[in-house]
C-alpha cells in the first residue's frame, strides 16, 4: 500500500510538471511572432532594413578618398577660377566685350554681404553694368559669360531695346575674390 501511494504521488507529481510544461509551450505558441511563418516574415524584415540601411551608407564608402578629391578640386577651383586681384575681374570684362563685340557703360564694382555657406578666404564682389549692342552680340556676351574663366553668377538682367536696332542689357553679377593674407 505504501509502494501504491508513492507511485501515486510521483505520477501526479509528473502528471502536474506534464500539466504545466503543455501550459508552457501552449503559451509559446499562442505568442504573437513566435509561429515559423511570423519568424520568416520577421527575417526577411530584417533583411529588407539591412539593404536598405546598406544603400543609405553607400555614398559614405570611401569617404576619406572622396574628400580628399574635393580638396583638390577646391584647390583648383580657388587656383584657375577665382583671381586674387580685382584688376583681373575688370580685364576679363573687358576682355569679355572687345570679344564679343558689345559697349559696356560705367561698371560699378561692390563688395558684397557674406553669406552663411560662402567658402572661406573668398570675398563675394557684386558688379552691375549695362551693355549695349545688336541682339545676337547681347545673347553672346551672356554666353561666354557664363562660360568666362573666372566665377561669374548673373543674378538679374533687364533688356530694353533702344533705336536703329541696337539693345540695352542692363546686367547684376557676382564673382569672387581671394583674399590675400
């Protein structure tokens, strides 16, 4: 009898750890994510957000080589584009004109407010002139303008047609000085 009720207690000791590991895996698999699909689906998540994450950073490989090019290329933009004398601005106008064949009337030079993301040891310099000649001389001296050696931003222009066919283009650009130190 004693043997009976010894291995009556340890069958409902087992029955009872029985009882509670199924409550227990009952409860992981009724938990939320925990299913083999809602795993894949959960990897294949994560794995979307690695790609992504990895195309965001792309543009960051290779950074030290990236930066260095652009030192360079400051270094030639400050060097080839950018004079370091405002007697160089007024000869390449006047280079500007004698080329493209119009009359340039009382150029005003002025130093313009520094703006937040101007590059350093640059001075921006405003210049406004009005220029007269045949349509098709205007339109060229616009072009190699733009084009010119040097840094030149037109900011405005004002064209008025004036007698006998000839053209009156009142312009505002900016360039850039070096500073000299």
């Amino acid at each position: 009898m004693r043997n009976l009720a010894l291995t009556r207690k340890r069958f409902m000791i087992a029955l009872g750890v029985m009882g509670l590991l199924d409550v227990v895996l009952l409860a992981y698999l009724m938990w939320p994510g925990s299913s083999p699909s809602a795993l894949e689906s959960q990897r294949k998540t994560l794995q979307e957000q690695a790609r992504s994450l990895s195309r965001e950073v792309a543009p960051l490989d290779h950074m030290d080589v990236k930066l260095a090019e652009t030192r360079k290329n400051i270094g030639t933009l400050y060097k080839d584009r950018i004079p370091h004398r405002s007697s160089q601005i007024s000869q390449q106008l006047e280079k500007l004109t004698r080329e493209t064949g119009v009359k340039a009337q009382s150029i005003r030079y002025s130093a313009a407010r520094p703006e937040k993301g101007d590059l350093p040891d640059v001075q921006r310099m405003g210049i406004e002139t009005t220029v007269t000649g045949d349509y098709a001389k205007i339109a060229r001296f616009i072009n190699t303008l733009e084009q010119s050696e040097l840094v030149f931003i037109i900011d405005q222009v004002t064209l008025s047609e004036q007698q006998g066919g000839m053209v009156s283009l009142q312009i505002k650009f900016e360039t850039f000085l070096r500073e000299t130190t």
